[in-house]
C-alpha cells in the first residue's frame, strides 16, 4: 500500500507540473515535450538567456540577416523546445521572424530576421538581441 501510495503521489506531482507547464508553453507544445523528447520529470529544467545586444547579426541575402544563439550552457542532453523574442532599442517592431527557431540542438539554434531598410543595419544599429526560453532535459 507506501508503495502505491508514493507512486501516486509522484505521479500527481509530475501530472501538475506538467499541467502548469501547459498553461505557460500551450497545449500543442506540452504534447511536444512530453511525448518526443526522452529524459524523466525531475530532470525538466528551464533556461533562460539571450544574445549580446548589437553583436552576432549575419548578413544573408537582400535585407536579411541571422544571428546563432549560444544555449550549451544550459546543458539539455536532447533539443528544448525554445521560445524566442527580439528586444533591442528601437525598431524592432519592424522586423520578420524572431519568433521563428531555425536548427535547434542543444546547444544552439538560429534566428533569421528581415526588416524594411535593411535588417542588418537596424539589427547593428538598434542593439537587437534574441532573449529565450528553452525547456528539456539534463538527465
């Protein structure tokens, strides 16, 4: 009967944690986690950085431009799921695809941006950085 009753309570716990991490993530992400990355409940972890402000942005193409953000230092053993978002000074209202996560591993992922006037500059310029939030696991 312990037994039971401590795989109960371990598995209420985990079925919360998860639960709230639904209502922050969305419901379509939480399948995701929860069904395609391996790894057990208390080793979910969360991360949370950005990039140097002003400093990383690539050229690519005609008013495009990437930036390479660095996670490794959150030490995932498999690809998080990864939220972004661009901050900077000014003008990055303006920009195309922050939100978008291009070759995620867990170590890094890439971001493209496009903005009228030419992202590179105003990426440069403005001091645009990629902040995110990266959830996965350690063990």
């Amino acid at each position: 009967y312990n037994e039971y009753k401590s795989y109960l309570s371990s598995s209420i716990k985990m079925m919360m944690k998860t639960l709230i991490l639904c209502v922050i993530l969305g419901v379509g992400l939480c399948f995701e986690v929860s069904s395609q990355y391996p790894g057990k409940e208390p080793c979910l972890s969360t991360c949370a950085g950005g990039s140097k402000p002003g400093t990383g942005w690539v050229r690519y193409g005609d008013g495009h431009c990437y930036v390479d953000v660095d996670i490794a230092s959150c030490g995932f053993i498999s690809t998080p799921v990864i939220t972004t978002s661009l901050n900077g000074v000014s003008r990055h209202w303006d920009a195309m695809g922050p939100s978008a996560v291009y070759a995620p591993s867990k170590n890094s992922f890439r971001v493209y941006v496009q903005a009228n006037g030419g992202s590179y500059s105003l990426a440069t310029a403005n001091k645009w950085y990629i902040q995110f939030l990266a959830v996965g696991y350690l063990c």
